[in-house]
C-alpha cells in the first residue's frame, strides 16, 4: 500500500515517493525523479526525470522542475517560479548533459522568481518574489531585482540584528566592545581633530588585539558586489574603513549580526573561526584589512557548510 497521496486527476509515475509526500490535481511526475518525505507538491506542477527532491519540501503551483535539477531539505519553491536547464536552448536540439542546478537546504523561491541553468542557490537563502536570478546566491543572502542582488542577509537580520558603528561612538567606549559572536569585538580608536584636519593613530602593539604581519586594502568594489564569504582557520583580521562605508556580516553558526562600517576610528576585530561576509560598499568605499599571518591558502574555508562541519568537529 502506498504511504504517499496522489490526487486522481495527478499523474504520479515515479515509485521513489517518500513517506507522507502529497500529490496534487493536474500535477506529473516522471519516472526518474525521486521526491522525499513529507513534500507537498501543489496543482500543476511538472517534475521531470533527472530531479531529486529532498524531504519537507514545499512546491507551489505551476511549477517546473526540469531534469538537471536538485532540491535540499526544507526548501520553499513559491507559485510560478522558473527554473531552466538549458543556456542556449534550440527546438529540438537537445544538449549532451542538462546543466545541474543545485537549491540547498532551507533556500526559500518567491512567487514568479526566474532560475538561470547551471547555479546554486545557497543554504536558507531567500530570493526574492519576481527576482531573475543570474548567478550564484550566497548561503542566508536576501536577493532580490532583475538581475538580482544581495540586499541583506536572513541570518543577520533575524538573529542579532543590525548595528551601526555611531553607537560605539555615541558612548565613547574605550574598551572594546562585544558583538555577541564568537570573540568579535568592535574598537573605538582614538582621533585627533584639529584645524589642520582628522588623524587616527593605529599602533600595532597596543592599538590592536594583535601584532599584524600583512595588510591590504580593498576598494573600487560595485555597490553589488560582495566580497569574503569565508572564514580562516588561524588567521585573526582587523578591519578599518577608511573611507565610505560598507556592510560586515560576522556569524559563528549561532550567532550573527551586521556592523556597518562608515568611520576611520571604528574597528572590528574578527578571531579566526568567524564566517565574515562584506558588502554593501559605497562607491568611494575602501576597506583596511590587518592580518596576523601572511597569506596561506589552505587557512580559508570558503564554504559554509564545510565551515558548519569544522565548527561542530572543533566544539566536539
């Protein structure tokens, strides 16, 4: 006896259905796909052969998935929304393989959002309704416009919140001050004003949490564009906008929150185990970055979920 539910007026040809999994009217689904537990695929959707589909998942109506294409757990595809497979599609010209477009866990879709082939679509991120996806979105990046941006990240947002650096100089802290992840802290350097203009001093053996051995400096970066989305497994990073503004997000796979960056005196100091993401740059944006090693390839983890992996080894 079957565990799943299909409608009689749904076509349900594949026999690798999950437990629970709901099938709805004027809904087809090839032999070759594979759907897991607890998924609740809506009116007139179309799953082809070539489609894995995790557990949990929520397929809205007039949907199709087409081969090539792998869903996470716990994924949220709203009404319409447009997946393709093929760059430069031809009738009747079918291509060797159909690009593989991978939607991870958690990801959530918005009503009339478009796919292109061949893209990821990080884990619990959230793509905006009617957003024309053209590259890879980050894990926990809100999207949204065509072509889509980043405009804010879900984790930030809703976990820790936003802070803005004017708070650290509203209160004129002379210590550093905790964001609540991890061991990030935000520092109030001093500044001299005069006549003459504005000076910060940075001192590297008392006006930093360490003795730096590198530094560099990012600039000219697209107000859409967005840079780190890595973590390091011993370098520590101080970082100092000296002109402009931009956006840090920190996250220790608990806890997260955005700093925005926009005063030469405010610094945010980032202890190796961190997930550090920046964006949002102003135009005339330029961002100092102080390291405690010099550069070394293999000391970047630059995906989250092997970052998720590395954490819980090293709490274990």
């Amino acid at each position: 006896m079957k565990k799943y539910f299909v409608h009689d007026k749904g076509i349900c040809e594949s026999s690798d259905i999950g437990e629970d999994t709901c099938i709805w009217a004027f809904s087809h689904v090839l032999p070759g796909a594979k759907i897991g537990t607890g998924c609740n695929i809506c009116d007139h959707v179309f799953i082809e052969n070539d489609v894995i589909i995790g557990d949990r998942v929520t397929i809205k109506n007039g949907v199709q998935i087409w081969d090539g294409i792998r869903i996470g757990n716990d994924v949220f595809i709203g009404p319409n929304v447009t997946f393709t497979n093929d760059k430069f599609p031809r009738s009747k010209q079918l291509p060797e393989r159909f690009l593989r477009t991978v939607v991870e866990d958690g990801a959530s879709i918005g009503a009339n959002a478009t796919i292109l082939p061949g893209l990821r679509i990080g884990s619990k991120a959230m793509v905006g309704a009617g957003a024309v996806v053209t590259q890879n979105v980050p894990p926990h990046a809100i999207v949204t416009g065509n072509p889509a941006r980043i405009n804010g990240y879900v984790h930030a947002a809703k976990r820790d919140g936003v802070i803005d650096s004017r708070t650290y100089l509203e209160q004129d802290r002379r210590e550093p001050s905790l964001l609540g992840v991890g061991n990030c802290k935000v520092w109030s350097l001093p500044r001299f004003r005069d006549l003459r203009g504005d000076l910060v001093p940075v001192e590297f053996e008392l006006g930093l949490p360490f003795v730096p051995c590198r530094q560099f400096f990012v600039f000219g970066v697209s107000g859409h564009k967005v840079r780190g989305e890595h973590a390091h497994k011993s370098c520590k990073q101080f970082l100092i906008a000296l002109n402009g503004a931009l956006s840090v997000v920190v996250d220790d796979c608990n806890h997260a929150c955005q700093l925005r960056l926009d005063n030469p005196n405010i610094g945010l100091y980032i202890p190796a185990g961190i997930w550090a993401t920046q964006y949002e740059f102003s135009q005339d944006a330029i961002l100092a970055v102080y390291a405690s090693e010099r550069y070394d390839p293999d000391d970047y983890i630059r995906s989250y979920d092997e970052y998720k992996e590395y954490i819980a080894k090293n709490k274990s």
